[in-house]
C-alpha cells in the first residue's frame, strides 16, 4: 500500500511524487483514502507501533509480536488508554481485547509515551517513531546507561 503525504504549496497539494503517477497505481478494485491530518498521524502511529515497535521488540528476545502486544498493553496503560473490542467465543461468550484501533491521537501518543519510558526502564531496544524523539537519540541512550547526557536545551525540553 502506498501512502502519500501532502504539502500545500500556493493552496495547491503537492506531494513527492507527480499525481499521474500516483493515480497510475491505482488497480481494478482499489481505492484512494484521503486522511485528515490527524488520521494520517495515528495511521503512522499504529504502523510504528505493529511495524517497528513489536516486530523490532519480537526480534530481540524471540517472543512472538502477540506477545508483545499484550505485555506492552498490560505494563504501559493499555487498560486506560486504548479502546475495547467485543470477542464472540465458539461458546457464546464475550469477551473483550484492547485494541489501538479507533484510539485518538492525544490517547496514542500518550500510549507510544509510556512505551518509550518502559523501555528505558526495562533497557527494551525500542525506537521512537517520530523524528524530534529521534534528534535526542543520544540522549535516551544516556538515560538507559542511567548516566547523565551532556545537557541542551532541546534536551532539558524534553527530558
């Protein structure tokens, strides 16, 4: 799936690659999403989070994305961040999962938060998604080595 973010340039979108182009992708039964801002924000925030979060976290210790789905979502306030979806059972049962499907912008950034902070803690290989967290990269290695960065004041802000 291609994604294309746009720019307005004289109250025209723009975007890195020529429309034709983009158009040109376009198959028999596909389709065009347009996306907010914010939608395309937390669109890029769930991809981090399935993409490089718990495939890079599944990488490093052999647990299965799965199970670092549900560990992160019981030790990084899933509970009072994220949505709740329905399970029927094969019995007749509900029960219910956590989900980042349909959470906010504001409920996923402070989720992606307390992620960042348990990986510190836990010395979890764990990269920001966005790229101001990734500036001070230096910085969060110097918290997981518990010893104190050269001090800015980017990172004053931040820390």
């Amino acid at each position: 799936m291609s994604l294309y973010e746009a720019k307005f340039v004289n109250g025209e979108p723009t975007f890195k690659k020529p429309v034709s182009e983009i158009v040109a992708e376009v198959r028999d039964g596909g389709a065009i999403q347009v996306l907010s801002p914010t939608d395309y924000h937390t669109s890029r925030q769930r991809k981090w989070y399935r993409g490089i979060c718990l495939r890079g976290l599944s990488d490093w210790n052999g647990d299965t994305p799965s199970e670092w789905d549900d560990r992160l979502k019981r030790e990084c306030g899933g509970t009072e961040l994220l949505k709740t979806e329905p399970i029927w059972m094969a019995d007749g049962n509900i029960c219910s999962r956590l989900t980042i499907r349909g959470v906010g912008k504001q409920k996923m950034t402070a989720y992606i938060e307390n992620i960042l902070s348990k990986s510190i803690e836990m010395e979890w290989p764990v990269t920001p998604p966005d790229p101001d967290l990734r500036k001070d990269k230096m910085n969060i290695e110097a918290l997981r080595e518990k010893r104190p960065a050269k001090e800015t004041e980017d990172a004053r802000d931040k820390v």
